[in-house]
C-alpha cells in the first residue's frame, strides 16, 4: 500500500461532488503528518505532477482550492 492511498480510498469510498478536508483531517486519514512542503506550496496539491495527486485523481476527484495550512478542497470529476 503506497503512502497516500488512504486519501484515495476515502474519497473513493464517498459520493460527495465536493470533499473539504481540513489538513487534521487529512493527517489523520493517513496517520501520519503532512511534509512541510505541504504547508508551505500550493503546488504539492497540483493535479498532475506530484506522486501524491494520483491518489486524488484515481478517486476521480481533483483538488478545486487550497487554503494552505487550513484546509483543501476535493471536487469530482
């Protein structure tokens, strides 16, 4: 199991056009702290070129809006 599969088996698991996480909650779903760079760029939530987005994008979900160090918003595609 790759380290961010747990954010793809839960969005994969809900029916929600639209999943607002809050960076707790994110770390919690994947026990683990999120890596500074999460916090700092924007870009770590890019839909395309980060190992992390493919979890996202296999839910068929992408990242609409990032309010770093707050929350994230997961929209269906």
């Amino acid at each position: 199991m790759g380290k961010y599969d747990p954010i793809f088996l839960y969005l994969k698991q809900t029916s929600k056009s639209k999943n607002i996480l809050t960076y707790a909650e994110i770390e919690r779903i994947l026990a683990e702290k999120l890596p500074d760079s999460a916090y700092k760029y924007k870009q770590w939530w890019d839909n395309n070129s980060h190992v992390q987005s493919k979890a996202w994008r296999d839910a068929e979900y992408k990242v609409d809006t990032v309010h770093l160090g707050d929350k994230v918003i997961f929209i269906k595609e």
